[in-house]
C-alpha cells in the first residue's frame, strides 16, 4: 500500500535530523548501482598495524604498506540480488560478500541491508537481524545502506506492534531499530560520531508502491 505523502516526508526530515542519508531509488537495481559506486568512491579501510613505524624486514613492510581491497557485506540479500550485486561489485574490483564477518572486522566498507520497515515519527529503521552475519554488517561496517522499501513505512512505533509482537514469538528474537549513524558525546561531552558504529547511514528509499 502507497504511504501517505506527509508520512513519507516526516520521515526523511526526522532521519536527516540525526545525519542520515536519504536517497530515493526507482529500482533495486538503482540501489544496488548507488551502493557500488559510493565504495569505489570511498577510501578502502585499512588496518593501523602497531610497529610500521619501526625499521622492519622487507616481508613487515610490505604487510604494512598492504591496502585492504574494498569489502562491501550484504548478508540478508537473496541468491539472485546477491548475484545482481556482485557483478557490479567484480567490475568495481570490490569484494562482495554474505557471511564470515568475523574475519573483516577491521575492514568493511559497506554494509547494505534490507530493512523490514521504517518509522516516520522518529526516522528509525526496523530490522529482523536474527543472524549474526546481519548484526555485524549494521555495526562494523564503516558505511551502513539499507534498502526501504516505501509499502513497509509506518507512520508509527505504534503500528509495529502486532508485528514486533510476532518477532518476539520466535526463539533467539533480536530485532534492530536503528535512528541515524552511530554518535555518542561520552568523550569530553563532544558529539562524535561513528565511535560506537558506522561513520554514516545512507537509507535508500525504494519506490515500490
């Protein structure tokens, strides 16, 4: 079902209001394009290995001038959009993929997610992150994307309850709501943002109704 117009804009001004990025998209296609485009754009992560500054042999050093190829994770994707997005991935030479997040924790670039709803009033993304693969792209990735499409906006929290309700039926329940990109003001009582998560969230609207 189409959103109320209001409902659709309340919730870009509420997610812009907490650094969110919002880009509408015509297609999954388009989305998965943005997505590529903006990690071949982006500086690839790289791991601060102590001791590079020292005198070392011609193996360490190498090991420290070794940049990370760019890692883009997209866990809750199905056979065919992962398919869809790796080769726009292999033409950019960025490294796609779905599990094993523990062996990148120093170095994701993207993660790009499907999110099962959204809620207008607070601009929060609500996702079902029962796998552990999932949880990990929308914390450690240094950009986090997720895909909304524009029949699963809610006007309110209020509105999920029979749903979140039926989440919670289910054993090992973990459900996310995410409000804009990571940010405390622990340190120094100065906002700083990415310390705790991803430096940025880019929420892709997608035009599906």
């Amino acid at each position: 079902m189409k959103p109320d117009p209001a409902v659709v804009e309340t919730f870009i001004q509420k997610a812009e209001a907490v650094s969110a990025k919002l880009v509408r998209v015509a297609s999954k296609a388009a989305a998965y394009a943005y997505a590529v485009d903006l990690c071949d754009a982006k500086q690839a992560c790289q791991l601060l290995i102590a001791g590079c500054e020292a005198p070392l042999s011609a193996k360490a050093d190498a090991l420290c001038d070794t940049k990370q190829a760019k890692i883009m994770a997209a866990p809750n994707l199905s056979e065919t959009e992962f398919d869809d997005l790796a080769r726009l991935c292999r033409e950019k030479s960025i490294v796609l993929i779905r599990d094993e997040m523990r062996s990148h924790l120093a170095g994701i670039d993207v993660g790009f997610t499907w999110a099962d709803y959204g809620i207008a009033e607070t601009g929060t993304l609500v996702i079902n992150s029962k796998s552990e693969a999932l949880r990990l792209a929308t914390m450690i990735s240094e950009i986090h994307m997720a895909l909304l499409p524009l029949s699963r906006l809610k006007a309110s929290a209020f509105d999920l309850a029979e749903q979140l309700q039926a989440w919670m039926q289910e054993p090992a329940d973990y459900t996310a709501m995410i409000t804009g990109a990571s940010r405390t003001a622990d340190i120094e009582r100065v906002l700083a943002l990415g310390v705790h998560g991803p430096l940025e969230l880019h929420i892709l609207l997608w035009e599906d109704c």
